[in-house]
C-alpha cells in the first residue's frame, strides 16, 4: 500500500526531513520526502497498512523541535512503485 502525506507547522530548518527518514527506516518502509516552497514538507510512503498507520501517528507527533499543526495524510492502494530506499529531496 501507499500513502501520502502533507505536514503544516514548523516543519522546515528543524530537521524534520531527517525524522521522517528515520521513521520509516524503522518502520521499513520506503518512500520520500521534500521541502516545499510554502514552508510545509511533504512525501510519500510504502508498505504495510499497519506500518503505514504507525508512521502516520509518529508523524502527527513529530519530532523534539518540530510543531505539527496540521497533517494531511491519503492513501492508496495502486500506482507506481516508490524509490528505494528512503531518499530526502530539498
């Protein structure tokens, strides 16, 4: 299965991307994830529905210096495959 998702708050410049990264790599998952242009951060992932659910609420948490105000999160169950592993884009 596949998910995407989009994150609101202070997202950027507090390693926010690095934490998305290494929650998925926990939960083996795979996927990406980028800066966007509007100060929001957003990415796509891979896997498991079960894992996909637990990667969501660890996103909802954040990490120690990210503030999540808002998490846009959908899923789907086709399409493309998703690079490998985990990769961050700027």
């Amino acid at each position: 299965m596949k998910a995407g998702f989009h994150a609101h708050g202070r997202v950027q410049g507090v390693g926010f991307r690095y934490f998305v990264c290494q929650e998925a790599r926990a939960l083996e998952l795979s996927g990406w994830v980028r800066n966007e242009p509007d100060g929001t951060v957003s990415g796509e992932a891979g896997g498991d529905l079960s894992r996909l659910e637990a990667f969501r609420d660890r996103l909802q948490q954040g990490s120690s210096f990210a503030r999540i105000t808002r998490l846009d999160w959908w899923t789907a169950d086709g399409g493309e495959s998703l690079p490998f592993p985990y990769a961050i884009h700027s």
